[in-house]
C-alpha cells in the first residue's frame, strides 16, 4: 500500500495513503484528544475536540477528519490549541449532569478522560452557568437506559444505528441547544424499531446509554453465541460464578465485535434459579428410594441434578443412582427398539459422542435431531 | 438439507457470511434475516448501502423488504413456481451463463425443457406475484453478479422443501452464481450448533463428516475404530421415530436437549408417541415440557459450562470455552454419556476431556482432520480442512462439485401445491415465525428482560379480515386447524397479506404448533410448519375469564 509521510509536532510519521491525521498520530503514538471519534463508524467531526494546527491552512482542522498529505506539517497541541479545547469542554461540560460518584460510567468515562487530559479554567467555568437538563430518563428498554441529561451530543449512537446495525431507530432532533437523541415522534426506545441489539450502549462514550445492570466482571472467558447458527465470536464477563455481562470479539471473522440482543444480554438463563440440580426419576421404581426425597414440584424449572418421578411426580436421586438406572434399564433394550434424539445446542464432541454411543452401545442407527428446523 | 446436497453434493452453506457484503446482487427468500439473524442482516444492509440489489420473497413484509428493489409477495408455499417461473425468464431472454453450465454442470437440456413448460401467467397465478416483477427479479439475478441466494426455515420448513432447495440450486448454477465468493445457496442455520451435529453424524444414515451408514468401507473404517459391530441400515428420522413410538415399535427414547412438545409440528401426536414408551430418558438444563414426561430427567451443564466447539451455519468450527463451574450438580453431556457406557460395561468411551473426544472426530473425519484446538484458539477454521497446513475453505466447489462426476447437477422440480390447502371451513393459511427476541421457547423466557420486550402471542391479521370478521385488535380468539385449536390476541397489521394469518412459535402459554400438520416432506421428513389451513372464530367470554388476564406473565 501507498504510504505518505507527513510531519507531527516535528516527528517524522509514515502512514497509509488516506490515512487521517488522527489515525497517523494514533499509529505514531501521539494523542490527540476526541469524543466524537468512534473507529467503527465514520467521523462526521462535530465535537471539534481533536482540532489541530496544519501549517499553511488558515483554519484548525478536525483531525478525525483531515486526510494526511505529503509533507503536512501538523501541530496537535500548542497553548492556543490548548485554549480552544478547553472552551468547548467547558461548554459540553456546563449542562452535563456530573454526578460522576453515582454514574456507572465513571472510570471509563471519555468525559472524565478528557477532564483530566485538557482541564478546564476554573474561572472561566464558574462564570458559565450549570444548569444541567432536567429531562426524563428513559427506561422503557428492558436492557438498557437512556439519560438524555448525561449526552454530549456525539451522535456516535445515531451513526451506529445507521451504519452498523442498518436500524435507524434514533437520530438527533430539534435544533441548537435542544438537540438531542431521539427516536422517530420522540417515542420511549422500547416503542421505536430499535431491536435492543445494545450496540449503541457498547459505543455510547459517556454514561448517556447505560445497561440496566452494571457489574464489572472480575475475568473474561472467550467463547461462542449459543443462540444462533451465525455463531458469534463473545467475551463473556464472569464475576464470581456468575456471568455479567457479554461483549462482541473484534476479532471474530464472524462478527467483527458485533453482537445482537439474545448475543448480547440473554445469558440470565444460565443462573436461572429454575435449572435443574439433581437427577429426578418418576418415583414408581426401586431406584426411586432417594437418600433424600425432595419432592418437585415446580414445573418448567431448569435441572441441576437427575431427578425421578414419583406418583406422577418427580424425586431427586444422585448422580450414581441415576446412571446405574438408565445403564441397567437401557441394557434390556437393544437395536431397533431405541431410538435417540441428539441436540443441536450441544457442541460437537457432545453430538459425536452421542452417535458413537448409539451405534456403538445401543446397536441402533436410530438417531437424529431437529437438524431440519 | 438433502436439497442441497443432492444437487451440489454437501449440504452446508456454500459461502461465507463475510462474502455476502460484498456481493452485488442478493436474492432473500423465506429468511427474515434482520430478525432471526441479526448479524447477517447487517451485513445484507452494509451490502445495499453499497449498492447492492436487494430481491426478497416472502409473503409477510419483513423488515428486510424496506431496503430491497423487488419485493415478491408470494403466497406462502409457492416459492417453486416463482423459482422457476424466474429461470424461466432468465432462459428465454439468454441471461444465462452458458460458459458455467456447459463446464461445471449437467442434465441441463432435460431440465431446460422442463422449465419451458412452466407458463409465466401460471406461475403469476399460483403465486399472485405480478408477471413484471417476476420478470424485473429475473433480469436482476440474470445480469448482477455476484449473486447470492440466502435462506432459511421459509423455504425448509415445507412439505416440500427439499425440492425448494434443489429449486434455488438450479437458480445459482444457471446463473453461474456458485464456487466463486459472495455467490452460491446460503441455508442460514437456527439453532447454533445445527451444522454441527449434522457433521457429527447425529444422523440417521451417516457417520461423521457425511460418510454414509450404507457404505461398506465407511463402515468398516468405524467398526475398526470403534472395535464393534455396526448396523448396515439406515435408522430412523425424528418424525419416524414418534411415529414408531405411536405404534409400539420404539420403545425406549434417549432425548438431549430438545423439547419436541413445544418446538414440533403437532404437538398433540408427539405427546401421545412418548405415552406409549417403556422408557423416556430426558437430558436437559431445564425440566421442559418435554422433560415433565421422562421417566428420568438428567441434568446438563449450560453452554458456559463445559469446553468444546461449535460448527457455525458457514462450516466455521468454533471454540466454547468453560466460562463458570456448573449450577448445581448438572454436569456436561458428554460425561454423562461416557459415565452411562462405562456402566455398560463398554469400552471406548475414556474421555478426560472434550479435547480428547476432538482428536478422535479428527481421525476420523476427513473434512475435520487438519482443524485442532491450537489452530482455532483464536478464530475458527471452515471445514473442509483436510490436513493441518491448509487454511479452511471460504466457499465451496472453486474446482469442482462433491458429485460422483464433479459436476453439478440441474435437478426437476415442478410446483406441487402444499399438503395442506384452504377449504371452505378452513379459509386462512396460517405461517409461523420466529420472533426476534425469543430462542425456542426455554432459553429467553429464563433469561431477563426478553419477555418484556415481547410478552405474548400475537397472531397477526390482515385489516380486511379483521373487518370480515368483525375481530378488534388485542381481542381473543380461537385458532383452529384440523388438528386442534388455541386461543391468542390478534394484531390487525399489513404486514400479512390478507388470507393469511402468522403465529410465532415461541411461547408456551400459546402452543401454536398444536395446529401445525405432520405431512412431512418426502426426502428430509421435516413437517411443514409453514403452511397449514385455520379457521377463526370469535370467542367473546375470553374477555373476562381468569385465564386470560393471567396470559403473557410469562410464567410457565
Ligand atoms: S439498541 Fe441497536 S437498534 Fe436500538 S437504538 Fe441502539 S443500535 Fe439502534
Ligand atoms: S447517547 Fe451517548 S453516544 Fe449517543 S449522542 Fe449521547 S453521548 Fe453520544
Ligand atoms: S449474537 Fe445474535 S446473531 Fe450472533 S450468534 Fe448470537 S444470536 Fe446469533
Ligand atoms: S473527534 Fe474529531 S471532531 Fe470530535
């Protein structure tokens, strides 16, 4: 590929022919502060954050914008820069509701970044007057919330909407110091098209859109969507034994980072206080003479463990019993009289083994499962 | 998906989800994409916001047809004669790749002459689709390339689908659309691990990797490598099996993880099938419908709980990592099929770890032989991938088709109307879906948040039967075929064409597979879901009656 090099605050920086000045200064190294910025959406450049000085242009350029040239001379901070930006964080921050102490945004807040990144003037602040928006939260979605008083106006959202998801249920509305996020008549989210897929959330960069739940997972395990056959590469956030939270894997050739609804918050099924425990039997058997009866009756409840029906009600048993009673049982019957029925939720070496153990063990080809819906 | 394979010679998605982006031309037929697969929806979207021409076939107006060029409104069960009613078009006006079919394909004069037979004012009338737009999709998929074909349960889930498929196999290989990137049939799989147990040979009639039960030296290679005996004949498929268990001829039925009950065409016969077994074993992480009939239910470890892989609907092979220690004492379905065959006394089934059960697949199945668990740590490999130095393969048949010949071959296929029509006391055709937020049944209603977003059946009606029927939208009524009949709230919406009316299957207050017919499809034997003939009636008392005002808690 094609490379141009140009010059950052006297640094020689080699980049990729139609590069922008922001990417070259991220590749070399150097910063460039921004927040309307997203790398999976374009820039449209209306925070004016990341303005920088070219030489022989008369105005700043956005640099999330500006594509590089041959021999550009780039200056990305100076004091007057420095000025510049902390006006306009001035101003995004007069109306924003910082109450960071009980924002679950906080820590990973790009607002807080820049804070501390470019400050502010502390006299010329407190001449602006702060008054934050009072505007209804909205909290229509099951997943997630929208707290309008906490928006700066990125429209990082609006883009994903459109660009990645293909949605469009939002978009800014009204004009000048109302502009704000909206859906189509200003409706609650969850009454919009938007189909909760959460990736506006994932990219919101302040805490304007949060989850409904935040817990911070203490690990990350790499896995596999079990929802769909699209098989989406995720991060599943585990906190204790608990999973909390899911993230997209960039680096899936599959979904490049992105996740759908059932990817992204189904997983409170797997913690569901309904899962199945103990191994359960129908109680008409020898077998069904548990240590301890504890009597099911529950229905639709997940199992943790083998469970047998007594009276048309299911009793626990352990494990051992279990096994031996369907090992004892299933060597009555033998080739054509049993039939398996195999799962395509489980993973492969579970099906493999499935077949294996019919053919093998069993002596029968009667196998299938809902392959064909 | 015998459709496929009889035409092509494998039955799996022959491209990639990535190519699709950049394919120039998408035909969606039967797959409301945004829906049921998100992530391929963005990336038809990110297709037609590049300039792709977008074709979708479907009788509802899924939210796909706001971007698409053509929309063709067919009656549902017709997508045979709108196929060849477009080849049609695409012969007589010389768009098709004469150069592809003449190199890669055969049977072409037979099937040729047997689509001139079809008249395109027969094929405006069976599908109700107008003759120019028939015409406007065939100059498109004639002249775009590439094209490529995408579907799903639409076209499956018919009495006749596997014939829907070797129907849009013909399309793709007298276009030329097929072994090139962004073209080709693309089945979009369901459930996320479909593709998988069908490579796995959880299958009536093959062994891994397709090898066939009623080949000879297949089945020698397993009986060495398992050191036993296997059965030279075919077994049965689901729907035969509930059908041997109804006559007494099964009598025992091991089930992992499924919930026929609530996920099968006609319930009620499946239900009374399991009544007349001896013994019914249930494998599973919730005690589902299903499972409340077993004799013993045996729970299993959730996806997060246990290691292993995963084959995704375009033949990527995935890892599943353990994430957390299983709830309770559920444990991982393999281990407790090892610990049932070790109890039997037999041997073979020493596993420690999943990674261990791999290696064996591996041996044993060429396709898989060069995927190991250190390749695909990172991201997965596309079988066919027969030694460990090859990279996986994006698309299918760049060389040559998996037929005996290595052509591909153009298949008959003519309209037969679906097993099900309207009658007179049964006037609506009733379609059923999937809704985008729920998973089967089981698995989202545990999960938070999801029931709120969609809390009950609907089954949605056209305004002008509505006004027929005098129905008010959110009014109760009852829903009934010539197998049973349930209760739902109606939405009055366009989306429906009138005549027909769509239900999803996803909730098990409503039981909507209750109605669905049993006919199944001669080669796969997959029921038609799609297409099955209802009355409506009015059904005033539901109003006030307890029972509904308790609907859609979402409490099983
Ligand atoms: S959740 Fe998804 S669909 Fe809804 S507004 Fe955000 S990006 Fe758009
Ligand atoms: S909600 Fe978040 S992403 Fe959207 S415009 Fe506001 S700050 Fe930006
Ligand atoms: S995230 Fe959505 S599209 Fe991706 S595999 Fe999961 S369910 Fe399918
Ligand atoms: S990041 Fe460049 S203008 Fe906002």
């Amino acid at each position: 590929m094609n490379k141009v090099s140009l010059n950052i605050n006297g640094i020689t920086v080699k980049a990729d022919k139609g590069a922008t000045i922001l990417k070259a200064a991220q590749d070399a190294g150097i910063y460039i502060p921004t927040l309307c910025h997203c790398p999976d959406v374009s820039s449209i450049g209306v925070c004016r954050l990341c303005l920088v000085r070219i030489k022989n242009r008369r105005r700043f350029e956005p640099a999330c914008r500006t594509i590089i040239e041959e021999g550009m001379v780039v200056v990305t901070d100076d004091p007057e820069i420095q000025r510049l930006r902390q006006v306009i964080l001035e101003l995004i921050l007069s109306d924003h509701d910082f109450n960071c102490l009980l924002c679950p945004k906080s820590g990973q807040c790009r607002l807080q970044e820049l804070v501390n990144r470019i400050g502010f003037n502390e006299h010329r602040f407190s001449r602006l007057e702060h008054v934050a928006k009072d505007l209804p939260i909205d909290t229509s979605n099951p997943f997630f919330d929208f707290n309008p008083n906490k928006c700066v106006q990125c429209t990082i959202c609006v883009r994903t909407c459109h660009e990645i998801t293909g949605n469009d249920a939002i978009d800014m509305a009204y004009r000048s110091y109302d502009l704000r996020v909206s859906t189509f008549a200003d409706k609650p989210i969850k009454e919009s098209v938007c189909v909760s897929c959460g990736e506006c959330m994932e990219r919101c960069p302040v805490g304007a859109l949060i989850p409904k739940k935040v817990e911070h997972p203490t690990r990350e395990v790499k896995t596999t969507c079990p929802y769909c056959g699209v098989g989406c590469g995720l991060y599943l956030g585990i906190r204790g034994n608990t999973i909390v939270r899911a993230r997209g894997d960039d680096e899936s050739p599959v979904n490049h980072g992105g996740l759908c609804v059932r990817g992204r918050f189904g997983y409170s099924f797997v913690n569901s206080p309904d899962r199945l425990s103990i191994p359960l039997m129908r109680a008409y058997d020898e077998y069904a003479k548990p240590s301890s009866v504890v009597e099911v009756t529950e229905e639709g409840r997940p199992i943790t463990l083998p469970l047998v029906k007594r009276d048309g009600k299911f009793v626990e048993i352990t494990w051992d019993q279990a096994i031996k009673y369907v090992a004892s049982s299933l060597a009555h019957y033998k080739g054509d009289k049993i039939a398996a029925i195999s799962s395509a939720r489980c993973t492969n070496e579970e099906n493999y083994l499935f077949q294996k153990f019919t053919r093998v063990v069993l002596k029968t080809n009667n196998i299938d499962h809902c392959a064909r819906l | 998906m015998a459709g496929l394979a009889a035409s092509f010679g494998s039955g799996a998605m022959t491209n990639s989800i990535n190519e699709i982006r950049e394919a120039a031309c998408i035909f969606a037929i039967g797959t409301n994409t945004t829906a049921n697969h998100p992530i391929i929806g963005r990336q038809v979207t990110r297709a037609v916001q590049k300039g792709a021409k977008l074709i979708v076939a479907d009788p509802r107006r899924i939210p796909l047809c706001r971007l698409a060029d053509i929309w063709l409104r067919l009656y549902p069960g017709t997508d045979i004669a709108l196929i060849n009613g477009i080849m049609r078009v695409i012969i007589e006006q010389n768009l098709m790749d004469t150069a592809f079919i003449e190199e890669r394909c055969e049977d072409y004069e037979a099937f040729r002459a047997s689509i001139m037979d079809n008249d395109l004012a027969v094929s405006e009338k069976i599908t109700g689709v107008p003759a120019q737009d028939i015409v406007r999709a065939a100059k498109m998929l004639g002249s775009i390339s590439p094209a490529t074909v995408l579907y799903t349960l639409g076209i499956t889930e018919h009495s006749h689908g596997t014939d829907n498929v070797r129907a849009l196999a013909n399309l793709a290989l007298l276009t030329g659309n097929i072994g090139k990137p962004s073209t080709g049939v693309n089945p979009l799989r369901g459930q996320n691990n479909v593709q998988g147990a069908c490579d796995m040979g959880a299958l009536p009639n093959v062994y891994t990797g397709y090898q066939k039960v009623e080949d000879e030296e297949a089945r020698r290679k397993f009986e060495r490598a398992w050191n036993c005996k296997l059965s030279p004949s075919n077994g049965l498929k689901m729907t035969e099996m509930f059908e041997a268990a109804h006559e007494g001829k099964i009598k025992v039925l091991y089930l992992k993880g499924e919930d026929p009950i609530v996920t099968d065409a006609d319930t009620s016969f499946i239900e009374k099938a399991i009544s007349h077994l001896e013994l019914f074993i249930v494998q599973d992480i919730f005690l589902t419908e299903t499972a409340r009939l077993a004799d013993v239910v045996l729970p299993a470890a959730g996806f997060a709980e246990k290691d292993g892989t995963f084959t995704n609907t375009e033949r990527r092979v995935q890892r599943v990592r353990k994430a957390i220690e299983p709830k309770g004492g559920s444990r991982p379905d393999w281990m407790i099929i090892c610990d049932i065959a070790k109890s039997m006394g037999v041997e073979g089934f020493d596993f420690d770890n999943a990674q261990e059960i791999f290696e064996e697949i591996r041996a044993l199945t060429p396709s898989y032989a060069g995927i190991t668990y250190e390749r695909i740590e990172k991201s997965g490999i596309q079988w066919p991938c027969p030694d460990d130095k090859h990279p996986g393969t994006p698309y299918l048949y760049s060389e040559r088709f998996n037929t005996p010949s290595g052509r591909a071959k153009f298949a008959h296929v003519s309209y037969r109307p679906s097993a099900e029509t309207t009658s007179h006391e049964y006037p609506f055709i009733l379609i059923t879906r999937r809704s985008a937020f729920h998973y089967h049944a089981v698995m989202t209603h545990k999960a938070e948040g999801f029931d709120e977003l969609r809390k009950e059946e609907r089954i949605e009606i056209h305004p002008a039967d509505a006004a027929t029927l005098e129905i008010q939208d959110g009014e109760v009524i009852k829903v009934s075929s010539r197998r049973g009949s349930v209760k739902a709230k109606t939405k009055i919406t366009e989306v429906v064409p009138a005549g027909v009316v769509c239900m999803t299957f996803n909730f098990l207050e409503t039981r909507t597979n209750i109605l669905t017919s049993r006919a199944p499809d001669p080669v796969t034997k997959t029921p038609e879901f799609k297409v099955c003939a209802v009355k409506i009636e009015r059904e005033e008392s539901a109003y006030i009656t307890k029972d509904y005002m308790r609907w859609g808690t979402g409490k099983i």
